[in-house]
C-alpha cells in the first residue's frame, strides 16, 4: 500500500505509471529508458516490463519492449462504457458531411483534452489527431469549452497549475487574458480557435451535456483557414453546430434516464 495513501496499492500504481511513458515520441523502450521516463528503479521497471509481456499486454525484442493491440482493451472498455460516445457518432457524421470539414468529440483529462471520436471531412486537411490523441486544453477550441463549464475551483486549478506555452504566435498566454475568453466562450455557448495550437487552422466547439445540464464532451469543426474565415466559421459553421450538440445532448439525457 501506499505511504501517503493506504488505499493506493504501489505496485498497481508504478505499473500504470509505467505504462503510460510509450507515446508516439517512445513507441519502444529498453528496460533503462521505461525506468528513467517513469521514475522509477530500473529493477521495478523490468518486473512490470515483464509481467505486461507476460499477460500480453506488451512484447520484447531484443531489449526493446512495445505495446501490444491488447492495450486498445482499456481504452476501448472505456468508451464502451460512455453513453454519449456512439450516440454521437451518427450527428457527428452527418454534421461532417453537411459541412465538408472534419467533425471530433473530447472530453477533459487532467490538463489535456483527449479525443473520444473524430469523423474526418472530405476535404483534403493534414492531420495526426485520432481517438486517444491529446492536446492542452487552452490552446484548442473544445478544450476552451470543456474549460469555461468548469468550477470556479476546478478552473482556479488548473489555472495554478498548467504553463501557458505559446504553441503559435495567436496561442493565448496570459492567465488573467485566458479566464476572460472562458468567460465569454460559458456566456456565448461555444468557442473559437484561430490558429492557437497549430497555424492555419480554425475550428470551433459547442458543449454536450448529459443529464442534469453537466457538460460531459464537447464537439468541433475544424477548417483550413485559407478556405474558411472566422466571419464563415462563426456564421455558417457554429450555427450547426451547435444545433448537433444540443441533439446529442438530447438523446443522451434519454440514454442517461434509461441506464
């Protein structure tokens, strides 16, 4: 058990720990490096390095070890378990369609918001973000919307403890400056994005909400600047929007009642 909390168990806690240092930037790792990148003893690291390649969870080559397709199982068990994930998905397709743009839906992690869903437009736009992929919150558009529908403590937070690094020349900064635009984005019902996390893009985002009228997810549209101006995006694109947002949160209330 743990010294600081006797519910915690150490070991379950150091394996997840470790499980979590393969990234993209780290697809494998030696015994050494999962031991450096997690924090923890090099003897440690190799007994759970083992114990994942035992349950099949990971595999070793040579010194290498990588995860495995059985890791996907959490991940996935979790979804399973939304209820709002695959209500949305028929909105979000149909949304994607009417708009030619690429439609996602996250919800908030820690300090980061993490993709539940994404239905790609087909429109041609270069872009790494799947299910499970990560960004910070405060530079993107759903994760403002995720923010702004915080507690007044949660977000005082957050804001205490996250580094507001300028990703691009438009990312916002200033704490006092980003608790304004939060403000707004909670008044307006949605939010916008110009190029804050990555140059060249613009998207916007709309709250869902589950039974009760809390905020669960938030949707986006995501364009190529060049081809969108925010007076389109604000105009033509959020209309919809925030129309598709308020039908999944709709039909959520409902599967939320049912379950």
């Amino acid at each position: 058990m743990s010294r600081e909390n006797p519910d915690v168990i150490d070991s379950v806690e150091k394996a997840f720990r470790l499980l979590q240092v393969f990234s993209h930037e780290h697809p494998s790792l030696t015994i050494s490096e999962a031991a450096e990148l997690s924090a923890l003893t090099r003897p440690t690291a190799r007994r759970i390095l083992l114990t994942m390649v035992d349950l099949g969870f990971a595999d070793a080559d040579g010194n290498r070890f990588t995860l495995t397709p059985k890791v996907m199982r959490l991940g996935f068990a979790y979804l399973s378990a939304l209820p709002y994930w695959e209500t949305a998905q028929p909105h979000m397709r149909k949304l994607a369609s009417e708009l030619n743009e690429s439609c996602s839906m996250a919800t908030l992690d820690g300090n980061e918001i993490v993709y539940l869903t994404r239905v790609p437009g087909n429109r041609s736009m270069v872009t790494t973000l799947n299910t499970g992929s990560r960004l910070p919150a405060y530079a993107t558009s759903l994760g403002k919307v995720l923010l702004a529908h915080l507690a007044p403590a949660e977000l005082d937070r957050y804001l205490s403890e996250v580094e507001l690094v300028p990703l691009t020349p438009s990312t916002v900064t200033d704490p006092d400056t980003l608790r304004r635009v939060l403000a707004e984005v909670r008044e307006q019902g949605y939010a916008t994005a110009d190029g804050e996390r990555e140059e060249g893009i613009r998207s916007a985002s709309a709250p869902v909400l589950a039974r009760g009228g809390h905020v669960v997810a938030a949707i986006n549209v995501s364009a190529n600047a060049a081809r969108v101006s925010h007076e389109k995006l604000v105009s033509a694109y959020v209309p919809a929007l925030v129309e598709t947002a308020r039908t999944i949160s709709e039909e959520i209330g409902a599967v939320t009642v049912m379950h």
